[in-house]
C-alpha cells in the first residue's frame, strides 16, 4: 500500500479535524462543514515505455488536506505516487515505465475531516512510437465547382490518433483542413495552391508541403487532367502535354462528371496509387502518371489501363500510366518518347482494355482474334482490309488481343510494339473510330495519313520485335465501377 501525506499540515490525524471548534456569541462551539470529498481526475493518458511520466491526480473538496493511498492493484513497473512539492490539490504518478502493459489500480483519497473516496484506473504503457511519417505525398487535383474531401495519411508515431494542422500557407479557396486530416469542401476558383501540413502523434509532430491544382470544368469538351504521383522529370512534361493534345483533338465530346466517393478505390488498386483518386471530382479522365524502375533498360516500356469506370456508359473515369525510367529517359526529345507516351495513355480510356468487357474481341487467344466494333470495321475495309480488325497474335500477354496486329498495320501508334527513333507512327481512322465503338465523341478529322501493310509486314514486324521490344503493356490490375449510389462493384478482378 501507498500512502501519501501532501504536507506537513497533513500530518494531524484525520479524526482531529473532521469537527473544528471555534467560540460563537454566546460561546457555544460551531460545527465547520467541508466540501464533499472527490477525486476530479477521471482518467490518465498512456506512457511510453523507456519516456519519463509525470501525470496529476487531483483532489477538490474536503479540508484541504489530503492523504493518498493505492488500495489495490498496481502501478505500471517504473512508477510511484508521489505529491508535487509546488502543489497543494494533487499527488503525481512519475517516474519512466520499463515495460508495455495495462496497469489497474485503485486509488484511495482521505481528507483530514475524516471524508474517503476512491477511484479505479487503468493506465496503458505503450512501445516508443514509431518515426511519425506523412503517407501521403501528393493531393489529387480538384475541379473548380465540384466536391472534394481527401484523406490524409500518416504513418508512426502511436498509430492511433493523428492530429492535423496548417501551418504555413493557405488552401485553394472554398477548401478547409480538419483536425482528423481531410481536405474538403468546393472549391471556388481554378488556381494551384501551396502550403505545409503539420501532422502531431504520441508526442512526435512533422510537416509536409503540398500543391493542390483547381482545374477548370469543360462542359464543351473532353478534358485529361494528368496527375503524377511520383515526381516527374520536367524533361518528360512536353511529351506527356503532347500526347493529352493529341486524344483531345481525337476524343471531343464531354463526359458525365464524377465525384469520386472518399474510399471509393484501394491503396493496391491503379498500380498502387488508388488512393490518390479517392474523395475528388473528375471531369474528364484523371490519368495518374508514375515513372519508376521496370524491368530494366530493355523489355517493358510502360503498363497502362482504367482502374474506375462509370457505370452508366463503362467509360474510365481514372486509370494509371507506369512508365520504365530506364527505357524512357535516353529517349527525352526525341519522338519515339511521344509515341510511347501517348501508346500508353491510349489503354487508359479503354484501347485493348476494356474490348473483352464490352464485347467487342473475337477469339481473344486464338489464332486469328478480331476487334469486332462496327465502326472501326468500316474503316479497316475502307483502308482495303478484309472483315474485323485483326488483333496481335505475337508478344506477351499484355501485348497479344489489345493492339493492332504489327503484320497488317505495320507503323501505326497502336501495334504491340514499338519503332526506333525517327519513324513516325500515325493514328490511323482505325484507332479513332474504335474510340466511337466505345461510346466517345469523335473528330475523324485528327486522323492521319496512313496505309495498311498489305500482308507485305509480317517479315519486318518480327524482325522489330526481337531487336527493340513489345509493349506488352496493358495494365492487369482491378477496375472497378462507380454506381450511381457511389458504391463500388468489380468490372474485372485482378488478373
């Protein structure tokens, strides 16, 4: 047992002070009443193992003098009950806590007018907290008028409560910070805003910088707002900014906004970078860009495909571009970079993607598979082909069924592989009116020259094949479709 005098004055026995007499007018005693006892503290937070503890109990009521007792159970292993030289209305749990664990203890309070109360509590000592890291590295762009309420994540410190702040700059109009982390509200004005995050957990706190764009809503047009996840070398930025021109004259028509539901998409899902789609507004394809390490200088250039599509029309609405630091970056400046890059953000909105799901390949594996649209049937005929659009038989599984066949079409972007540097690679009226097979809005007119193979290819196609490399690229991962009740079903599980 503990027992706890808080000073000197405590020393008198508590019997003596319960009643105290004092002289009235006509010289009979008065009895003095006290406060009633309690102990005000109702709770203690954690300790940290190895961390020096100092935590109040206090007292209200009574005479003011006050004795402590622990009546049963225990203090964590490295604390005592002490009292506070400087104080007269608490005693103090102090000391460093030597091992993890849930202590419960009753706590017992006697005044020195003969009042007694007591008080269980549990007290927890917990491992030292992790380095206390922010997750999240980047925010997903908003659009100007359309909701926003993004999560943020950290990592370490307890592994329990985070508390969030801004501390320097300011968000986008129309946009808070709550303590919990999320950005949210509607944001009022296209603009790119700067600012630092403080982030505080078991007693550790650390910052991050952060840009967040507002882009413009389009309702006239198709828009591609590129987001990268990972930092960008500012030397691929022209190829990318020449590949959105180049879908956005082909693809015109507006699509149906979407508010992308807080935890509508994995940390797993598009390529690992779900979560950075979550809780925005998209108008109209988001398109997230990493470059990282493949395979290696050689093999695979990119994978790329929809992660969210919209449940009315099955059009993406967010999906994932990866691209080989190791083949892309000796190609800066040059225009094999640009085919590469705009190849790859043509399986985003659905080329060789999303033919199987919406019915439109025949004999996928096969020996002969065909794309079956109407629309680029017709064109293929029209350039002299016979029947539907021959598919890839050769390369790898990202490569086979999800591209033109190199031995009939020869240069064109779409193949499954790809042309030294210095050969140009048109977009024939195939690809475009393959876009209309889809359901998109359509300008034949961005359509370039071109002329099939003739069969003469075959030869030549392989040849490339085994000197450069297929793109063997068509991104595997789930994608998922956005009801209309903002729940999340699967247009195809991971394969």
């Amino acid at each position: 047992m503990y027992t706890v005098m808080k000073s000197a004055r405590s020393a008198l026995l508590p019997g003596l002070l319960a009643v105290a007499a004092a002289a009235g007018c006509d010289g009979s005693p008065t009895r003095v009443t006290h406060p009633a006892l309690e102990i005000a503290t109702a709770s203690l937070p954690q300790a940290v193992r190895g961390q020096l503890y100092a935590e109040p109990i206090y007292a209200e009521g009574g005479d003011g003098a006050y004795f402590w007792d622990i009546v049963a159970g225990s203090l964590p292993t490295g604390l005592d009950l002490g009292v506070d030289d400087q104080s007269v209305d608490h005693a103090i749990i102090t000391g460093i806590p030597e091992e993890v664990q849930t202590a419960v203890f009753t706590v017992q309070l006697r005044s020195g007018d003969g009042q007694s109360v007591t008080r269980e509590f549990s007290l927890t000592v917990v491992h030292e907290p992790a380095p206390l890291v922010v997750h999240t590295q980047r925010l997903p762009p908003a659009l100007v008028g359309g909701p926003y309420d993004f999560q943020l994540q950290a990592n370490g410190g307890d592994e329990q409560r985070y508390d969030w702040a801004l501390a320097e700059g300011t968000l986008p109009a129309g946009l808070e910070l709550t303590q919990a982390g999320r950005i949210r509200g509607t944001p009022t004005t296209v603009q790119a805003a700067a600012f630092v995050i403080e982030v505080s957990s078991g007693g550790l706190t650390t910052r991050w910088s952060f840009e967040l764009r507002v882009v413009p809503h389009d309702t006239d047009a198709f828009r591609i707002t590129v987001h990268p996840v990972v930092d960008i070398p500012a030397a691929l930025q022209p190829h990318i900014d020449a590949a959105v021109a180049a879908w956005e004259a082909a693809i015109t028509g507006n699509l149906t906004p979407v508010e992308v539901p807080r935890v509508f998409l994995d940390g797993d899902d598009c390529a690992g970078f779900g979560l950075q789609a979550n809780g925005t507004s998209v108008d109209d394809v988001l398109v997230l860009v990493s470059i990282t390490e493949i395979d290696g200088a050689g093999g695979v250039l990119g994978r790329a495909g929809p992660c969210g599509v919209r449940a009315s029309s099955r059009l993406p609405f967010v999906g994932v571009v990866v691209l080989d630091v190791d083949d892309l970056m000796p190609l800066v400046g040059t225009d094999r970079l640009t085919n590469i890059i705009t190849h790859e953000m043509a399986h985003v909105f659905g080329f060789g993607t999303l033919w199987e799901e919406l019915g439109l390949i025949q004999g996928a594996g096969g020996t002969d598979p065909r794309f079956t649209g109407q629309r680029a049937t017709a064109e293929f005929q029209a350039l002299g082909g016979t029947g539907s659009v021959p598919l890839e038989t050769q390369g790898g599984e990202g490569t086979r069924d999800g591209h033109w066949r190199k031995s009939v079409f020869n240069v064109e972007l779409m193949t499954g592989f790809a042309e030294p540097v210095g050969v140009h690679q048109p977009i024939s009226r195939v690809t475009i009116a393959q876009w209309q097979d889809l359901g998109y809005t359509v300008n034949m007119a961005a359509a370039e020259t071109f002329a099939l193979s003739g069969g003469a290819g075959g030869t030549h196609a392989y040849r490339i094949h085994e000197l450069l490399h297929a793109h063997d690229d068509i991104y595997r991962g789930r994608v998922r479709v956005l009801g209309e009740d903002g729940r999340s079903t699967l247009l195809r599980p991971e394969r």
